[in-house]
C-alpha cells in the first residue's frame, strides 16, 4: 500500500471511530449505600460497556443516570431525591433510572420524584438494559417492581473501581427478621453462588491485578443457600478462597457472631491469605434490648468471640456495629450497653442512631426514645470508638507490618492499610500504588493515621 493510500486509510479509519464514538450513549452510575451496593453497581457498569455505551462521570452531561439506591435510614431516601434533582439539572433531558433497596421497597412513591424515568425492584435491576430497551423517555415513569418473593436469582457482582481493593458479593437476601430492618423486605430471601462460581470470580478478578478481595453480602456467614435450601457452608468458601493464586490479600467485610464459628475463627488464623480482621454487628451490649431486635445471640456469645479471636489472633482488629436509640432503650440499658462495649477487646465501633422505618417491628414498638437523647447516645459511643481505635494503634506502634498501598493521595502522603485493618500514611511515591511493603509503623500523626519510620520512605 502506497504513503497515499495508508494515509486515507488512516484517515477514513479515524473519522468513523470518532463518529462511532460520537454516536455511543453516555451512561453514569451513582451509589448510595453499602459495599453490596458499589459492587452490584460496578457490575451493571460492565454491562453497559460490554454493550457499547460510554461510561462516564456524573457531570459529563450522560445520556442515561442508573442510581442504586439504599433505605437503612431516613437521610439515604433524601439524600436519593437530591442525587435526582442534581441529575435532571446536569442533563434535563436525559434518562433517570433507579434501581436498589429503595427503588423495590416504596416503587410508586419514588417514581413521583420529579425527574424519575424508571423504577426497577430487586429482581429486574440486572435486566434493565432488555427491559428498558432504548432507554427512551415517555410520558410517565416506567414502574417495573415485582414482589420480593420474586427476588430468587443470585446475581454475582464485583466491584472494580481502582486496581487495589474489590468488593466480591458471595451471597445476597437474608432470612433473619431483626425488628429494625427493611433488608429482607428490599433484597429477598438468603441466596448465593456455588463455590465454584465465586472461585471463578476470584480468579477473574487476580488476573486484573487487584491484590485484595472483600467477601460481601448482606448477612455474608448465610453463605450456600441455593433454591431455598443450604447446599454449602461459609467455612468450605473461603478454604477454597484460600488457594486462589494471585490475590495477596482476602478479608471478611461483616459476620453475625452466631455464624462466625471457632472453626472460621481457627482457619483464618492459620490462613496466609485471609488476614486477621472481623468485623462483627453487635448491635446492643444489652440482652433486653437484643431481644426487643430479635437478635440472635446474647452478650455472652458476643464476648466469647471476641476473646476467641484475641486469643489465637492477639494483634487482630475487630470492628463492631452499634444501634442507640432503640425503642426500650431506657438509659440504664445504654449504660449497661456501652460498659459492655467498653470493657470488650475491640478496635473500633460504627455507630447508627436507630429511626423508624415503616414496615418494620420496632416502628410498632413503645418505649420510643426522644431524637435528641439518641443522637447524644451516638456521640458518646462515637467517642469510645475514637478512644478504641487509638489505643488499638498505639499497641501496634513498632510493630513491622505489611501495607497494601491504594490510590488515595492526601497532603503529599499516600496512604494504605495493613493486614489488620490500621490506616498508614507515608511520603507520597506514584510507584507504591497497589504495591505490598514491609513497614514499621512509628507514630500517629495529628490526622488520625500511623505514619511509617522517615527512614523507611527513603528506601521504597
């Protein structure tokens, strides 16, 4: 072929790329939510792209707007009506879609937010792209929200928003009735993947260089119910988990103690790959009120698998999650729950202040704590959280660990976390992303975080 030839070939070549380009529709996604929630959205990500659309950010002028909604609390539903009156004035003619929790638990109030173009419940958010073929905009919202009991498929989503960390969901629903969630209303009935097929994942997901994988889900110890009856059991996941090449690092995102067993316990502290962090709901360090939950455990279960874990895994990190405010929850009761807490082995609290959500037990609930005693309860456990956290690091400091660095750049420091969840920051180097590196950890620095020795950023 001739110069002549080769440059219109080139040229003819490049003009329809660009028009194809120009053509594509531009889709983003938003994220309201938990870590179940980015994975399943980065998963409908890969769709649209599989598919020819363009991804890209929020403010970009898209085409299409897919939100993923979540309803734990009053704050997430107005904070998804806000998210779509953003949307609409970016691109006041695009197409608005919402899926999640709170699309499949109130499907009509939601499509009358102004600027909404679809509601899809639990068990069409993965085929929105055969359902809203076109995604083309008509007079009235499109409404499609089965009831939940409809909800039956396993869909396997990852989340892969940078090369360092993704969220892996292994299991989805949850069987439990505790008095305070909407979760088995908005995602269904306890369901997962085979072992095999999230083996699959896993491997998929080390031969694209991430070096940690989170296990997630909404009640994630539920593992191996397939079709309504349990075929396989959490413990048999992650030993198969164990002996995936290529990813360094797998952590546990959130158990329920009575289904972390002293054998998951026993396998983790032997593991190379499994690394020494539980995080682990709680919920109240009261019985009485544990009760009122419908929890399924008392405080002394609670207890003994903390002092389990300390005693095989002594530098573990354990991550507890507290609701104040609970119907019942005289003061004596929080005293008694946060002495509990307070005397327990832990490393840091997530606190929720409890509000009624409709459809619930608790909303039916007397006993009803004033909103302004629950929101001092929540400083006060938010207080002890930061005491446990740092007593937690300064028993660490001068200790050698290993620190998977991410892309997270702040003040000229680069930070990463360690194997038991510590928050460490050195001196900003492009070539530490989403590396592993042996480290001493030195001191605390005003921010919060455990600065690595001077002397060792020298050397990476």
């Amino acid at each position: 072929m001739s110069y002549t030839s080769m440059k219109v070939f080139k040229e003819v070549f490049f003009t329809f790329a660009y028009c194809d380009l120009m053509n594509m529709k531009k889709v983003t996604f938003y994220t309201l939510g938990c870590k179940l929630n980015f994975s399943e959205t980065s998963t409908l990500s890969r769709m649209f792209e599989s598919d020819g659309y363009q991804k890209v950010d929020f403010a970009d002028s898209p085409d299409i707007f897919i939100i993923n909604t979540c309803s734990v609390t009053e704050n997430a539903d107005k904070k998804c009506r806000k998210i779509v009156r953003e949307a609409r004035s970016i691109s006041p003619g695009a197409f608005i879609a919402l899926v999640g929790c709170y699309a499949q638990l109130k499907p009509r109030e939601i499509s009358e937010i102004p600027g909404v173009d679809a509601v899809l419940g639990a068990a069409e958010k993965f085929r929105l792209m055969e359902l809203l073929e076109g995604f083309e905009r008509k007079n009235e919202p499109v409404v499609l929200a089965s009831k939940i009991n409809e909800a039956i498929r396993f869909n396997p989503s990852w989340s892969i928003n940078d090369r360092t960390r993704t969220f892996l969901k292994v299991q989805d629903g949850c069987n439990y009735g505790c008095a305070f969630c909407t979760i088995p209303l908005a995602r269904g009935k306890s369901r997962s993947g085979m072992i095999s097929n999230v083996v699959d994942s896993a491997k998929e997901i080390a031969g694209s260089g991430v070096k940690e994988i989170v296990l997630t889900g909404v009640n994630t110890g539920d593992f191996g119910i397939w079709n309504g009856r349990r075929k396989e059991k959490f413990i048999d996941l992650i030993i198969a988990l164990d002996e995936v090449e290529g990813v360094d690092r797998f952590r546990i995102s959130s158990i329920e103690p009575n289904l972390l067993t002293n054998e998951i316990i026993e396998f983790v502290a032997k593991s190379n790959r499994f690394v020494p962090h539980f995080h682990i709901p709680l919920q109240s360090g009261s019985n009485k009120i544990l009760q009122l939950m419908k929890r399924r455990y008392f405080t002394e279960l609670y207890h003994e698998r903390v002092r389990t874990i300390k005693q095989l895994l002594p530098n573990a990190c354990i991550g507890v999650d507290v609701i104040v405010g609970f119907p019942g929850e005289t003061e004596a009761e929080f005293l008694k729950s946060y002495t509990f807490i307070n005397e327990l082995n832990v490393s840091y609290l997530h606190v929720f202040t409890y509000s009624e959500r409709p459809d619930t037990l608790a909303v039916k609930m007397e006993g009803v704590v004033p909103v302004y005693e629950r929101h001092q309860r929540s400083k006060m456990l938010r207080n002890l959280s930061e005491k446990k956290r740092r007593r937690f690091y300064e028993e660490n400091l001068g200790k050698t660990e290993t620190v998977l660095f991410e892309n997270d750049i702040k003040g000229g420091m680069i930070h990463g976390f360690t194997r038991n969840y510590i928050r460490v920051a050195a001196r900003y180097d492009p070539a530490l992303i989403n590396e592993i590196k042996t480290v001493t950890l030195a001191r605390i620095n005003p921010n919060g975080h455990v600065e690595v020795a001077e002397e060792e950023t020298v050397s990476f």
